[in-house]
C-alpha cells in the first residue's frame, strides 16, 4: 500500500487536433482532443497532458476552450504546456481548467518566469519539461524540437529548476522520442535521482516492458505516452494490469 | 442564497472545485467568492487552498475572510481541501505560524530522513499522485467509496493530530492523517475534486450531508 506510479497520455495538439510525430516531426492525425481525453479518462489515466504544439500564436486560444471542455467532463489533473512565455500565460491556463502548467522554452529564455509562477500560484502547478539530447559523456538541454542545442548540462538544469520552484520534472529524450526504443534509461534514472521533486519519463514508449523499466530502472515517479495508445495498440488498463503483474503499485 | 461558497482568497485555482461540485449538484448555487457576506450566508462552506500556509493565512486576512471561515467551521457543514484542512491546525513548520486552532494538532513536513520505500529508493517530495485513503471511522462523507481507494494527493506538509479527529490515513512511507472530522467539518488533504469517481462521490455526500 503506497503511492501509485502514474501512467500519463499525451495530447500533442495543434489546430484543435491530437498529433503524432516521430522526433518532433512528419505529423499525423490521431483524433479529436476531447474525444480522446475522455477515451483515456475511462481507461483509467492518472493524469492527462496536453502540449500545444500549434505553431502560430493566433491561434492559441483554441488550446484554452479545449481545456475548457476537458475540466468540465474529466475529473483528474490536467497538464498543459506549450507557448507558455509568461505568468499570464500561466493564468490563462489555469482559469481555462489546467491543474498544472509545462514550461520548457521560456525556463531557458527567462529561468524568473519559473520563479515567478511557483511563487504566485505554488510549485505543485508549475511543471518544467526538458528536452534533452545525449552528448559526449552527458545529455545536454535542446529547444525548438531538439534543434537547438543550449549548452545546459539536463542534470545541472533539473537541479536549478527545482532550486526555482518547479514541482515536477517531464524529461523527454529527444534520441529516443518517437523511436519506440523505450526510454533512455540512463538519462531518467540520473535525473531523477538527482531531484526530489517527481520525475516524468517521456520519449519512446513503443510498449509495456518499456513503461515498466522507466519505472525500474530508470526511477521515474510517472511514465508518459502517445502513439502507443492513440492508434489502440494498448489501452492505459492493458498498460496498467502489466504494470501491477510486474510488481509496479498502480491504480486499477 | 448561495447554496455552496468556495472560499477564494486568491492562492490557487479553485475553477477545479467549482466544476466537481457543479458536475455533482447541478441545481445548488454556487458561488466563488471573496466576500465575508456571502461565505457568511451560505448554506455550505468550502475552503480549499494550494501553495504555502502562511501565504494562505495571509491573503485570508487580507480579504478579511478570517471570522467567516471561523464562523463556517463552527456553525455550517465545511468541506476543507488541501490548505483547507491545513489551516484548521494550531500550528505549521512551514514559515513556524500559528493556523485557526480549530483542530488540535500541528502541521510538519515530511522529514527528509524518512523519505525511502521499502526497496531503499528515494520519495519524492511533494507527495504527488494517487494513495490509497485508509477510512478509520465511519461517516457520511465516505458513504459509497470503497475503502482504500485512491485519491489524488500533492502536497509536501501532512498534519498530526489526535486519532480521535482522523477520518482517514494514507501511508507515505509512514502512516499519516489525510482526513479530519469533527463535528459539522471534514477536511481532506487530497483533493476529491481531481480524483475522479471516489472523489465526486465524496463532493456529492458532502452536498447531501446534514451533520447533527
């Protein structure tokens, strides 16, 4: 008896339709937002995540109404991230129904903003997602879909943002994203066991023995995933009942 | 009249709640608000709260919310959430402050020292996802929920009280307070408005009750 691991969907969003790419490109439509978060919900889903990864600013307050309607049917926290620049973009998200908030870009253009919305709306809503890249010996910090190296060292950068006030970690490998080679172990477990602050695993999920061994071996608190329940291959019970026959406290 | 005040004092997001308690009692009236008035005139009182104590008791303060909060907690069925239940204690480690003193006891942090599972891997504070909610006395607010079931919890603090006040334990590793009775209140450190059917089904006895 204990706190459960958490299996998390992910939402890529953009034009008010849920998509899937491998390594940040060649999208391809997987369904309607809200369709799909209740399909999840009804699964049995800890947690849903949605990024919004629509490219122009205009169109972001289409993400808002779908969160709208989400909070209003779905009764478990809500993440969402993308194109969060400033504490009103926090606000906005919030207001709409989001329990949590994702930075990822804006942590590193402007590392006060984390500060800033962890102090103003507390650390247990503001989540930092990193994207990171392995390089030489360690994993380095990459934006703009892993295009853009930072010279930050992930582990280094996990620290500092905890240090500013972020409650949870999403790491995302971004050698790993969309690969369904399973998670980069070694990255998820030195991050994690670097903070104390929760640690999403994010990036290659391409079946259940990969959610088990993020959890395993790689210390990760939650796991996170897309195309492997988008497109039925496995539903979040499937992944949860293999999660409990191995040894992994979920809630079922 | 409002039939539900959700006390909003300015530290979190309250939408959550309000929608959980809209899904469940679609006819009541349901105000969010900061006006001591309204809190004072509702039937029902419900105060949630994220982020640090003694930045709660402050903004409380601030919007002079304070006596209607006493006044609910005295007189009215009250639901507290999270922070909600977290100021009804004596006192907190968090910033060393003293709370309403409503429920004996006192809140502390979870030690760092204590933070291993049985394996010897490292918890992780806050305390966050779904834990099973042990129910150590009967009450209305628990009728229909399984016991054991999982709510979703987030929060670095837990209090420590008297197990006569306890409603419920959940166990991070060792086991503590996560809900509180006493008399017309009950106070809940998960959040049932985040905990799908076992915490709607909560909201929805807590609408319903009539404590004596």
């Amino acid at each position: 008896m204990g706190l459960a691991k958490r299996i998390i969907p992910c939402l890529d969003v953009t034009n008010g339709r849920v998509v899937k790419g491998v390594k940040f490109v060649s999208l391809r439509d997987a369904g309607d937002p809200i369709e799909i978060a209740r399909r999840y919900d009804d699964q049995g889903a800890d947690e849903l995540t949605f990024l919004d990864i629509t490219a122009s600013s205009d169109d972001r307050d289409l993400i808002l109404h779908i969160i709208e309607e989400v909070a209003a049917q779905v009764f478990i926290p809500l993440t969402v991230g993308g194109g969060v620049r400033k504490v009103e973009d926090v606000r906005r998200l919030l207001n709409a129904g989001a329990d949590k908030v994702s930075i990822n870009t804006s942590a590193i253009q402007n590392p006060q903003l984390v500060a800033e919305a962890a102090g103003r709306y507390g650390s247990q809503c503001i989540v930092v997602a990193i994207d990171a890249k392995r390089v030489g010996q360690g994993w380095e910090v990459f934006t703009h879909g892993g295009r853009r190296p930072t010279g930050l060292d992930a582990i280094e950068w996990a620290r500092k943002m905890q240090s500013l006030g972020a409650g949870e970690i999403l790491l995302t490998s971004m050698d790993r994203d969309g690969t369904r080679d399973g998670f980069d172990l070694a990255l998820t477990r030195a991050v994690s066991d670097a903070v104390d602050v929760p640690v999403i695993a994010s990036g290659g999920v391409g079946n259940l023995q990969h959610l088990v061994e993020g959890i395993e071996e790689g210390h990760a608190d939650a796991v996170l995933a897309a195309s492997v329940f988008h497109y039925g291959e496995y539903t979040v019970r499937q992944a949860k009942e293999y999660m409990s026959q191995h040894g992994i406290e979920v809630r079922l | 009249m409002t039939d539900i005040a959700i006390v909003d004092y300015g530290m979190g997001n309250l939408r959550s709640v309000a929608k959980a308690l809209e899904h469940v009692a679609p006819e009541a009236v349901i105000a969010v608000t900061n006006n001591p008035e309204v809190v004072r005139k509702a039937e029902r009182v419900v105060v949630p709260g994220q982020g640090a104590m003694p930045d709660c008791l402050h903004e409380l303060d601030r919007y002079g919310l304070r006596e209607a909060v006493w006044d609910a907690a005295a007189n009215k069925p009250f639901l507290g959430i999270c922070i909600g239940l977290q100021m009804l204690f004596d006192n907190t480690e968090e910033g060393n402050v003293s709370g309403l003193g409503i429920v004996p006891g006192r809140v502390k942090r979870f030690p760092a020292s204590a933070m291993k599972d049985e394996k010897g891997q490292k918890l992780k504070v806050p305390h966050m996802g779904w834990n099973q909610v042990h129910q150590a006395m009967e009450h209305f607010l628990w009728k229909n929920i399984a016991n054991d079931s999982r709510f979703y919890f987030v929060h670095s603090y837990y209090v420590e009280t008297a197990d006569a006040n306890s409603a419920g334990y959940s166990a991070y590793p060792f086991p503590f307070t996560c809900a509180v009775a006493k008399d017309n209140i009950f106070a809940v450190q998960f959040h049932p408005e985040k905990s799908h059917a076992a915490g709607l089904t909560l909201l929805h006895n807590f609408v319903q009750w009539k404590p004596v």
